[in-house]
C-alpha cells in the first residue's frame, strides 16, 4: 500500500499530457465536433480523473468511496470505449473527404485514416483487457492497480499524436503539405513507451503483463503506415465500418 500513497500525484502527469495533446484538435473546432467527438472526449477526460482519484482514496484510508468509485468507473471504462468505436464512421467519412479534396488535407492522405482506424481498434481491445484484467484482480492491489496504470498509456496516443502533429503543422506551414506527417506520430509513440517502461521501473513492473500490453500495443501502432497502406487492411475496415 505504501508504494502506491504517490501514485495518484504521478497520474496527475498523463492527465496534463493528454490534455495538451487534444487541447487544438477538440477546443480549436469545438462547436464542428460532432456529438460522439465530445461524449468521447468527456469520458476520456473523466477517465483519466478517476485514476487520479482511486489511490488517493485507497491510500488515505478511504476505502469506501474507493469501492463505490470503482463501480462507477466500470461504467465509465465501457463509454471510452464504446464511444471510441462509434466515431469509426467519421473516419471513413474523412477518407473520403480527403480523397475528394486532397489539397484540403495536405500531407493527410487517405491511407493516414485507414492506419488511424487499423491501431485503434487493437488499442480499444487492449484497454478493455486491461479493465476487465483490473476486474479480475480487485483482491490482488499490486496486479489491480497497474492494470488500471496501463489504460493510461494503452490509450494516449490518439490524443498525444494529434498535439504532436498540430506541433509539426505549425512549424512546416511554410512547406505545406510537402512533408512526413509520420516523423511526428513516431515521436509521440517512442514517447508513450518511454514513459511506460519508467512507469514500470520505478514501480517495478517491467514485467508485468499489463506493461507488455501497453508496450505492445503502442509499437503496433508505429507499423500506422504500412498497415493504413495495404489493400488488405483497407478492405477490411471499409467492410467493418460502413
């Protein structure tokens, strides 16, 4: 229990990350989102939340409002994902509108969302194995908590590679769009597993299953490219969403 009394401190910083990475996209355009943009960006905001609050309430003797929390939470863990696969279709609607207006979208070509679809479907598995993993383990703190911990990383680059490609727009408007939008998502990634695997050392996780998962599942997403390129995977998420 000791090792965990900062834990909720040490949440505060992907909370900040992942508020600085959506801040333009979702704020910059706020009243164009559609309805599923802000009910998912919402659940994800109270998701973050609430890792912040559960081991400051299990920590503080407080263990009741912790419980009660937890049920809470479930609730909330469903509408990430949930949500998150229901605006799957605006991604097909973006590919189309990019194909049709490809100077409107610069170095966004369609292949770009049909990667972005490719990773978040795996990613949306991941965190919900990660969840119902922290189900399972409720008795076990040490296995419980850090599958909670790994939701954190398993589901930040969406919201990280967006700042850091609003970041490498701003800075390449003079070449636009004749640049790798890529360089930046490969960042934001190699970031993600930075910070997973420092995570994990400092609370000795480095093998732990949920680090493997969130590790994983973010060096999947560094293969965005290739696999948004391929025939295969294009055929499949047309089939899937629309």
């Amino acid at each position: 229990m000791e090792r965990y009394k900062n834990l909720w401190k040490w949440m505060i910083i992907p909370m900040i990350i992942m508020q600085l990475g959506i801040f333009m996209d979702y704020w910059g355009d706020f009243t164009d989102n559609p309805w599923a943009v802000h009910i998912h960006y919402w659940t994800g905001t109270a998701w973050y939340l609430f890792l912040i609050t559960q081991p400051y309430y299990v920590t503080h003797g407080k263990l009741a409002r912790h419980r009660t929390n937890g049920i809470i939470g479930m609730f909330l863990a469903g509408g990430v994902a949930v949500t998150a696969l229901s605006m799957m279709h605006g991604d097909i609607v973006t590919i189309e509108n990019s194909t049709a207006e490809p100077e409107r979208f610069g170095p966004f070509k369609p292949w770009f969302f049909y990667g972005v679809m490719a990773i978040e479907i795996p990613m949306i598995l991941a965190f919900s194995y990660a969840v119902i993993q922290a189900i399972i383990k409720r008795k076990q703190l040490h296995n419980h908590a850090w599958w909670l911990v790994s939701t954190v990383f398993i589901i930040m680059y969406p919201a990280l590679g967006r700042g850091f490609g609003f970041v490498q727009i701003m800075t390449n408007l003079d070449v636009w769009p004749d640049f790798n939008i890529m360089k930046s998502q490969y960042l934001a990634l190699i970031l993600i597993i930075t910070l997973t695997l420092l995570g994990a050392y400092k609370y000795k996780k480095l093998r732990h299953p949920a680090t493997w998962v969130a590790v994983g599942i973010n060096f999947y997403a560094l293969f965005l490219e290739p696999l948004g390129k391929s025939d295969i995977v294009q055929y499949v998420m047309n089939t899937l969403i629309k």
